[in-house]
C-alpha cells in the first residue's frame, strides 16, 4: 500500500476499485498508525478497531461479490458528537461517559448506504464549545503538524487525525468556526456547508440556529465526494432544505486549467484584513489572492459594515441555544447520575460533576441573556443585529461570487497558552462566525505555512446554496 499517512479518500476508493488492497488492510494501516499517535497526539476518543474490521470485511465480501458503492469500504472519522449506532457519543463530556448511540445520526446513515466504515470518535472541545480542543473533558488534543500546538477547535480531533494522516476523512461541526479554523491550523480542507444543507439529526445540538455538519478532508475532491453523500433532504431535520443539489465531485471538470476563475469576482472583506491579523496570515491570504487573479478572477474590496458586531451577536445568540439545549442533561434521560432525594438537588450535583468549567460558563451566560428584564437588551437586540449582519452578506455577494479572507487572525498558539483567558478564545472567531450568522456556506483551504512551519488556511464565502462555485474556486486554490 502506498504511504498511508498522505493517502486521499479518492486514492483509497481507487485502489479498493483496482483491488490494490482490500478495505481490511486499508483499515489495519490505519489502525497501525492510529493507536500509537494517541498517547501524543489523542485525536482519538474512541478507536473501534473491532467495529471497524468487521465492517471492512464486510465490504470486501460486497466488492468480491461485485457490488460498488460510492464509498464502499472507506474508513471515515466521527466527531464525537454524532450517532454511530453501537459507538459512545460522548461530545468528549464527563456528563454523557459511557452513553452509547441507540441509533445512527442522518449524517452517519448516509455514510454507512455509501458503504463507508467507521474507525472511530474524535476530540473535540466539550459539547462543542471552544476552539483548541482543550475544553474535552477527556484530555486535550495536540497539532500533529505545529508540534506543542493547539490543533484548534472544536473539531480538533477530526482536523488533528487527518492532517496527522491518521484518518483519510473525518466529519466535524461548525457553529461558529469548528470545522474551518481546526482545519486552517492543521493544513486540511474544511467545509461549512449553507444552513440547511446537511441533516443535524442525531448530532448533538450546540447551538441549533448556527450548527452544520461538515467534511473535514485532506484535499477538495474529497471533500466534494463526502459532500455528494451528505447533502440533501432529512424529513427528521426540521431545519433540512428541499432543494435540488448540484453534484460537487468534479464540478470544477471544464474549467480552463490555464484560467478556472476567468469570470469570477472575489471580494475581499475589508473588515477581514483590519489590525490584530497576524502578518505572516495576511502575506499568505494576500498571496493567495493574486494567485486567483493570476487564474482569471477579480478582485474587489467589499465591506461588510456590521463584522465588529459579529463577536458579542454570537457570543449571544450561542449562548442562549446552548443554555436551552443543554437543559436535556440533568442525569434523569441521558449519561452521568449523581443520585440525590430531593430532584432539584439531583439536577444541580449531576450538572456541577458533569459538566467542566467552559461549559457552566456558557450556560451561565445563555440563561443570564434570557432572563426577563435582560431578554430584550441582549437576546432580542442580538437577533435584531444577526439580520444586519446577514443583510451585510446579501449586499456583499450582490457585488461578487465569493468572499475571500483569512480563516483565524493568527496560527496555531502553543497548549496551554490563553487557557484561563475565555475572552481572548471568544476573540479568536472574528472571522468565522459571519457564516454561520448570516447561514451562507463557507470552506478552509490549505494556503501555506509560516516561517515556524505552522499551516495556514484561506477561506472561501460563497452565497446560501453557492456551493458549486465555493469547490470551484477552492479546487483551483488549494495548495497541496
Ligand atoms: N469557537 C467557537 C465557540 O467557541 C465555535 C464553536 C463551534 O463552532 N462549535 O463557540
């Protein structure tokens, strides 16, 4: 088999085709890479080594028997939020330790009829909330590319194991950032899709309005390829479009290879390139943007006038979601039980034990915003700002296809660094946030390194269902 730490998803599906190797083998070099990495590296929660070479098995016995699937036989990594039917779902919470999926998420039923085969549950910050992977309740992650650095957040495990070519794929989830900040500090493709797009059912929620389940990928292709699998309506989702969908894989087929952005105008976000960016991530979007120019696009300054308003809105809106969603975990339906007589005190002990200090913080701050007296000045006031900032987006894309920008104003920073300071974490998501206000889809490529070798990502904005010109550009950007 050729090196598997740099195979991409559609290398491994052909040679499954070619019968190069079979998926037990492609699965068993995973696995040899995987468990050693964990006591450094742990992107890994869960590794289903047994799980994951029968269903391999599995596979190869359809293949012999001459059936083909999109994936058949592909090994894909889970964040620990979704459902895998028989797999711990954990959101990496001491509250939800020991919780095993009764039943497959949307999203993971879609892989499994494209025959794919799951390894195993990714880090991630606890339920979602954060962006260094530090906040899991079972112990950080580390970047397997910047050594001693976060690997981001909150998808970090996802992003970690397939920068670190411990997993071919993995999926994560962006609320305000999670798949495209992870994936720009470990040098891998990540995508927040359109809301709507992708079914939610059977993830566990953060914050309902802003959630999207996402590729995270080594390369374009094989984020489109997952894309085509996981897009498209989910009656269980109430939230889920009903939308014809353009095929993503290969969309970029006919495209002038001298010129494939000829007759696109990418705007670049004033507000995107204001001080605090660190100047190695402007040199490198800078540069990434006269690569597109060279490829035929132009380029246009646009403003987006409410992006400093970005931070407080979602800090708010969040908030507020989570404090409503994680209600749910009070030790009677779900995970850990502290017992107690009297049920309020049940509540109380098993939400004190289970959930860790990021966690109480946003609760506190969610139910605070949501309180009579407080509910009208932060809570209505934010969703008032959350449709000027979406109305932002709307004039913007009226002047261009895509919106062009750095993902994070700064490469990943050292473990351990800014822990104690939630401020400057929250700061941190300027840039990504935007998307997830407005709902308009949005993907991380990799754009380079700085002069320390820590990789740097680019982010592409397209409009609400924009995908086919999001890959197009993207596949003609990416730097591999
Ligand atoms: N870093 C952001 C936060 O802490 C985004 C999290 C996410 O997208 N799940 O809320």
């Amino acid at each position: 088999m050729d090196d598997i730490k740099r195979m991409t998803l559609a290398e491994a599906l052909a040679g499954l085709r070619a019968k190069r190797f079979s998926s037990v083998e492609l699965t068993q070099a995973l696995l040899g890479v995987m468990e050693p990495s964990q006591k450094n590296i742990h992107a890994f929660v869960t590794i289903d080594a047994e799980g994951a070479l029968k269903a391999a098995a599995e596979a190869d016995r359809r293949r012999a028997a001459g059936e083909d699937a999109p994936l058949l036989g592909a090994p894909i990594a889970m964040k620990d939020n979704m459902n895998v039917l028989g797999q711990p779902c954990t959101a990496s919470s001491r509250i939800l330790e020991g919780y095993v999926a009764p039943y497959d998420a949307t999203v993971t039923a879609r892989l499994r009829a494209a025959g794919a085969i799951f390894l195993g549950r990714t880090n991630m910050d606890e339920f979602a909330l954060g962006s260094t992977t530090q906040t899991s309740g079972f112990g950080p992650t580390e970047n397997p590319v910047a050594r001693g650095c976060i690997p981001g957040g909150s998808s970090g495990g996802s992003a970690a194991a397939v920068g670190g070519g411990l997993a071919l794929a993995a999926l994560g989830t962006d609320t305000g950032g999670s798949i495209r900040q992870p994936a720009s500090h470990c040098g891998i493709v990540g995508v927040k899709p359109t809301y709507g797009l992708v079914s939610r059912y059977g993830v566990v929620a953060c914050a309902s309005s802003l959630d999207q389940v996402g590729p995270m990928t080594k390369t374009v292709e094989d984020a489109a390829l997952l894309m085509d699998v996981l897009a498209g309506h989910d009656p269980l989702d109430a939230t889920s479009l009903d939308v014809p969908l353009p095929r993503l894989a290969g969309c970029w087929a006919g495209m002038d290879p001298a010129r494939p952005l000829a007759g696109m105008t990418l705007g670049l976000p004033k507000e995107y390139f204001g001080d605090g960016l660190d100047p190695e991530v402007r040199a490198l979007t800078e540069q990434a943007a006269k690569r597109a120019e060279a490829l035929g696009a132009t380029l246009r300054e646009v403003s987006l006038p409410h992006a400093g308003y970005g931070i407080p809105t979602y800090y708010i809106c969040m908030t507020a979601e989570v404090s409503a969603n994680l209600a749910r975990f009070d030790g009677v339906r779900y995970g850990l039980r502290v017992p107690r007589e009297e049920v309020l005190a049940q509540y109380r002990d098993t939400r004190a034990q289970g959930f860790g200090a990021e966690v109480k913080r946003r609760v506190l701050l969610g139910t605070f915003v949501l309180s009579s007296g407080y509910y009208d000045a932060y809570y209505n006031r934010a969703q008032k700002v959350r449709t000027l900032i979406r109305r932002d987006f709307e004039q913007a894309f009226a002047g261009c296809d895509l919106l062009l920008a750095p993902v994070t104003p700064e490469p990943a920073w050292p473990l351990g660094v800014y822990q104690d300071d939630p401020i400057r974490n929250y700061l941190s998501d300027v840039l990504t946030v935007g998307a997830n206000l407005a709902g308009c889809c949005a993907i991380a490529i990799p754009a380079g390194a700085t002069a320390a070798g820590k990789p740097v990502g680019l982010q592409l904005l397209g409009p609400n269902l924009g995908e086919a010109t999001l890959f197009r550009a993207a596949h003609a950007l990416e730097l591999r």
